[in-house]
C-alpha cells in the first residue's frame, strides 16, 4: 500500500528546507542578500555574530549615559548625605569639590566612563569622611563583595525556575485540553500574580516558623560556613524559582502546542510515532527558541529584580547595596552597580541570541538577509 499523496508532499517541502539550511550552515564566501553582497572571505556566521556583538557594546554605551544622567537628576545631594544635619552651604560646596561634583557634567562622565573602563569603578560616597577626607570604601569591593550574594542565588533560582518550568509545561502541552493542562495553567497563574514579598513571607510562615527548617534572615560568610549560606539563600532561591517558573511553564506549553499543528509533527503522526515522542522529539525541539528567550530574559530581568527577595531575607547582596546607595545619594556605587545590572542582562540576551543558530540555522539568514 503505497503512503498518502500529502505525506509525499510533507516530506518534499521538508526536504527542500533541510537543503537550504545545510547550505546556509557552510557559509559561502560571497552570499547575495538583496541590494548588497558580503564581502569576500566573510562567512554569514562570522556576520551574524559581528552584528549581534556590535549591538551589545553599542547598547552598553548608550545605557552608561543613561545610567549616568539618570543618577545625577535623582534629588538630594550626596553632601547633605555625608554631613547629615551639620551640613550648611559651604561644607556642600566643600564636599561637592572634593567629590569633584562641582565639574561640568561632561566631563565628569568621561572621568567616570575611562576609569570604568579601567576597573576603576570610585569611591563609595556613603562610607567617605567629613574631615577633609573624602575617601571611602572602593566601589568595586563593594560589587565584588554583594556579587558573591547575588549571583549565586540568581543562578540557582532560575535553574530552579527551569526544572520547574520545564516539565510542567510538556506535561500541560502532553495533556493539553484536559483538566490537568487546565489545573497547570490556573496555578501558573496562580504563581504569577503573587508579589515577591508576599510569597516570601509565606515561605518564612512555612519552613522557618512553623517548619523550623530554613533560616529566614543572616547570611554567614560562604568560605567559612558553605552549608550555612546555602541554607540562607535556599528560601530566596525558592521564592525565585517560584516566581520565574510561570512564564517558562507558559510559554513551553503554548508553543510545543502551536509545534503540534506543524508538517514536520504530523509527518511524524503519519509514521505512527506516539504522542509522547511527537511531544519531546519533535515539538519541543522546535520551540527551542522561544524558549530559550524566556529564559534569558527571565535571568536578565532577576539580576536587576533580587531586590525585594534580598532584603526580606536580610542577604547582603547588589540589591541590597543599590537600595542603601540610593538612600545615601551614594552615585558611585548606585552608577556601578546599575550598569552591572544593565551589562549582565544585555550580555544574557547576546548570549541567548549566539545561541540561536544552534538551534535553528535559518535564524541567521533572517538577521543577516
């Protein structure tokens, strides 16, 4: 009994995709695209990545003015912060000269910005002194020192986020138009209308005050005590993995579903695979991509947004630090660790975006054509 005249078209039309993508992947050495040519000896990967790669540093330059003239509009004044109520006209003006605030706001950027660049990231004005010594705790120990907070339980909190997010959404996509999909759904939802604060406290309610499991506050040093810091961060880490699990569970689901209706799923339908191996092999594989976005956006925006988790829990981390520099009028450390911020998740969404070719070899051409 020979196939189905459709199948025979399905496997035609897919064969020819196969074609052309394995010709995009070995680049050659001059590739027309419309109104313009690559140079020779230039690959379309070697152009996809220069792209991607330009539009980040390019991104982060434009995001250092911003940050930088954004801190400067903030009212207050980093002098009334230091002198606190014996602070009068003329030991502000003192103090903004020392600070060199007192230097035309061009000119102060393109001191902080080469330093920056240096590593030289200034001086905590928060920790700077008032008898005519005005050099306080180095703003780059204080990153490096909330950064051995932050990172850690950002990471953990968005793997997490993944091994939660992930097999509930091919279960719900498994089983999708069932009471189960419909169950995953509504506490998805569930769990990402909750705040952060709220759902910390009910974690504190649960596994330190009636549990008596987890700490709820204090961070030992993790050198000196490693099993002490993880049990500190473990409710943060939970709370995290909570909050960012819904939009990964959502989106898999929708788009394995939307994967489901694709040539390539029902070829594999007509071949007589099972649901399961059409869900994981086939649909899922080819909702790769977005789901990957998600998930680097989600650990993008988390490096910024470990705020709230940070100070529940008491965590001595970058969150922590930008809140109490922002109380001090401290513009250093505020200026150092908003581009952190700003760097790690522009450097997240360059890495999700070199990732994509591995994924799917047509990404390229997109961008490229």
């Amino acid at each position: 009994m020979g196939r189905p005249s459709f199948i025979d078209g399905i496997w035609a039309e897919n064969r020819e995709k196969m074609v052309r993508s394995d010709r995009l992947s070995n680049g050659a050495a001059v590739v027309s695209r419309g109104m313009w040519r690559l140079p020779t000896g230039v690959s379309v990967m070697t152009m996809y990545f220069g792209k991607r790669i330009g539009a980040a540093i390019a991104t982060i330059f434009v995001v250092s003015i911003l940050v930088f003239v954004g801190v400067r509009v903030l009212p207050g004044n980093p002098g009334e912060a230091i002198l606190g109520l014996t602070a009068t006209p003329a030991s502000i003006a003192r103090v903004d000269r020392a600070l060199n605030l007192d230097r035309p706001l061009l000119v102060q950027y393109g001191s902080w910005l080469s330093g920056a660049v240096r590593g030289n990231l200034g001086s905590s004005m928060a920790s700077a002194g008032t008898g005519g010594q005005f050099s306080g705790t180095p703003v780059s120990s204080i990153v490096a020192e909330g950064l051995g907070v932050t990172l850690p339980l950002s990471i953990l909190g968005i793997i997490l986020a993944v091994f939660i997010g992930l097999p509930f959404g091919v279960l719900a996509a498994y089983k999708r138009h069932t009471w189960l999909d419909s169950c995953i759904a509504g506490l998805s939802v569930l769990g990402f209308a909750l705040p952060d604060f709220f759902l910390s406290f009910l974690l504190i309610l649960l596994f330190t005050v009636k549990l008596h499991l987890l700490p709820s506050v204090g961070y030992p040093p993790f050198l000196s005590n490693p099993l002490g810091a993880l049990r500190s961060l473990a409710l943060g880490i939970i709370c995290i993995g909570i909050i960012n699990s819904t939009s990964i569970v959502r989106t898999v689901r929708n788009n394995t579903v939307d994967a489901m209706n694709s040539d390539f799923v029902l070829l594999a339908k007509a071949r007589g695979e099972p649901v399961l191996v059409q869900t994981l092999k086939h649909a899922l594989r080819a909702s790769l991509i977005p789901i990957v976005t998600v998930i680097g956006l989600q650990f993008g925006y988390l490096l910024g947004g470990v705020v709230v988790v940070e100070n529940v829990f008491s965590l001595p981390g970058d969150g922590t630090q930008l809140l109490a520099a922002v109380n001090a009028r401290d513009y250093p450390t505020m200026q150092a660790l908003i581009m952190l911020f700003s760097i790690m998740f522009i450097l997240t969404n360059l890495l999700v975006e070199l990732m994509y070719p591995l994924l799917d070899r047509r990404t390229v051409e997109r961008v490229v054509g």
